[in-house]
C-alpha cells in the first residue's frame, strides 16, 4: 500500500498535462473532519479527460481500523440469516468473454441488517455521501433516496472492467468503502463496449486502500467508465456501494443487482 501511494505521489509530480480541473483546495463538506486526499487521485495519464475537481475523490481514513475490522468479520463470519449463508457458500461468478466483472459475489443488505454499531457506520458514510453531493452537485438540493448497501466480495484474481453504471436503475453517485486490500480504481471515457478500452489508453486513477471511501459523481458518474483492475500479487477485496435510487423500471428483472446497474 505504501509503495502504490509513492508512485501515486512521484507520478503526481510529473509535469503531464492534469486532467482534474485543480479546485482551489481539496473537496470538503462544511463541519465534516473528512477530508478528500489529492494525492490519491492520479491524473498523470488522463490528458483530455475532463472531470472536475470534486467529481472523482478519496477519503483515505474515513473508518477506523477497528470499524474496518468489524466490517470485514462481519462479512465473513458475522450474521447467519440464510441470505448471508448462501452469499459465502456461493462461488465465484466465473469469466465469461463479455462479463464487465469476473471473480466476485455480491448482495444487498438493508442497513436494519446490519448489527446496529456496523449500520450505524454505513450510515454515517451514506450520510457523508449524501452532504457531499448537496455541496458539490448542483442537482442534489436535498435528501435523495438510498438503495441497500450492496456488498461486493472480489475474489484475490477477480476484475471489473470499465463500464458505466447504468441511468435506468441508480442516480447521481457511485461511491464505494474499500475492504481488506488496495486496489486502483481507473477512470476512462464512457463508452458502450467494456471491451473496447485498452489499457493504455488516457485514465486517471484513484487509489483505493482499506478504510478509504471514494465518490463519483458528475462527469466521473456519467461520462467516465470505472473499473477495478487485478493486482500483483493477488488480492481478495471487499467494498460496501452507496447508491441513490431512481424509480426502478418494472420490466427489468430485479433478480441480479448487477445486471440491472451495469450496462
Ligand atoms: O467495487 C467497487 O468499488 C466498484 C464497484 C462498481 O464498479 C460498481 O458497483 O459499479
């Protein structure tokens, strides 16, 4: 984690056109002490990529450790409703040519889930989420409707590919705690087809270790794909998505999250 956070920071310092457009400090939300690093937003290789200051940020101590830890029991061995039990006996979803995430299990579970000191966490982040758009989006001017905190469990060689989440299903933000392992979250413009990127095309990069929440919003909501790539050596990764709801169309099955929130 240490060693990506350097190249984040030496390869900042490069005098390669910035994508970001620079705000004049960091993003904030007024009486928040969370603060948005700069240092973990990458964006050396993302010349031509306009995406304001405040559309693509990170939090990186936004839980503490012992929230973390507890968290991360809790998914693995915590509650035992039948939900949770299938949710870790279920295998990985495998790769499929024109899969956009490979190696990963996931569900949905409500705050009222969650023992009460673990929700009272995730609320505390959704609630940050929420004061964070009213600052930084003009079209959030008051409380927008959460859907469940989705959990997605990414095996150690799992990947999601570069999509863009879908407007049918979810609003303004995607925004994501990060579990267990640091992965880099890249940012490419949207398109279509999750197969048609390569990997060297312009990104900005968001570093993402354990404890740290990120947010999209703006241009990097709608006009960027993400994806998580692999690491070296291999990680398994868990993170906790925060979502506003739009009224969810009736003809779309409702049975796969993903399926309804990834084009
Ligand atoms: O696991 C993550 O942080 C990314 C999740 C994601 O790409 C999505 O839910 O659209």
């Amino acid at each position: 984690m240490l060693g990506a956070t350097r190249v984040f920071a030496r390869a900042r310092g490069r005098q390669c056109g910035l994508a970001l457009r620079r705000a004049s400090s960091a993003p904030a939300v007024p009486g928040s002490s969370l603060q948005a690093d700069p240092k973990f937003v990458d964006a050396s290789r993302g010349e031509g990529l306009e995406i304001g200051a405040a559309d693509a940020v990170v939090f990186p101590d936004a839980i503490s450790q012992e929230e973390h830890d507890a968290l991360v029991e809790e998914i693995l061995h915590g509650a035992s409703d039948r939900a949770m039990r299938k949710f870790r006996k279920r295998k990985y979803q495998e790769d499929h040519w024109d899969a956009v995430i490979v190696g990963y299990k996931e569900i949905e579970r409500a705050m009222p889930l969650w023992p009460p000191a673990l929700a009272s966490v995730l609320q505390r982040m959704q609630d940050f989420v929420q004061r964070y758009l009213e600052e930084h989006v003009e079209r959030v001017n008051g409380p927008l409707e959460y859907l469940p905190p989705h959990i997605i469990d990414l095996a150690a060689d799992g990947e999601i590919r570069p999509h863009v989440d879908s407007i049918k299903f979810s609003g303004e933000v995607v925004a994501g705690l990060s579990l267990l392992s640091t992965r880099t979250m890249s940012l490419r413009k949207g398109r279509d087809d999750p197969h048609a990127y390569t990997k060297d095309e312009p990104a900005v990069d968001l570093l993402l270790p354990p404890r740290s929440l990120y947010i999209l919003c703006n241009r990097a909501r709608f006009d960027m794909g993400h994806s998580v790539e692999r690491v070296d050596p291999p990680e398994r990764r868990f993170s906790i998505i925060f979502r506003d709801a739009i009224p969810i169309d009736k003809e779309n099955d409702p049975s796969s999250f993903l399926s309804r929130h990834i084009v």
